[in-house]
C-alpha cells in the first residue's frame, strides 16, 4: 500500500460495550484493501480469507504467550520465600 493507513481511534478511553465493533469499523477499509491486492496478485479469495484468518490466529496466539509470559514474570517477583 502507498499511503498511511488512517483509522479512527476509540470513541472514548477505556472499555465499552461496542469497542470491537468501533474497531473493526476502523480496519475495515485497510483489510479490505489488502484482500483485493492479494486477489489481484493471483489469490483467490478463499486462499485470501484463510490466510487473514490463520494470520489474526497467529496474532492472538502471540499475544496470549506474550501475555503469559509477563504473569509468569510477574509472579517470579511477587511470590516471597517461605519462613520455616
């Protein structure tokens, strides 16, 4: 893509009901765009739709071991030694 992606941002700060929504919202035109450039390279679009698909999995599952990883950091500076 030759330009700057712009999204909306949230609403507002913080969680709220329809902030996944507001987010796909935001993404969608740039998904889209990345969708028919992969189908005008050759792609079809199933071949296109899975690959998003197992690329957001990959995604989550990175952030799942990330987030992992930081509690069992985390707790290897909370726990305190036992007293015998």
């Amino acid at each position: 893509m030759t330009k700057n992606p712009r999204f909306l941002s949230p609403k507002r700060v913080g969680s709220y009901p329809e902030r996944e929504l507001d987010c796909q919202l935001a993404i969608e035109d740039v998904f889209r765009t990345v969708a028919e450039y992969a189908e005008a390279a050759g792609w079809d679009e199933r071949e296109v739709a899975r690959a998003l698909i197992e690329l957001a999995h990959n995604h989550w599952s990175a952030l799942d071991a990330k987030e992992r990883m930081l509690e069992e950091a985390a707790g290897a500076f909370v726990r305190r030694p036992k007293v015998h």
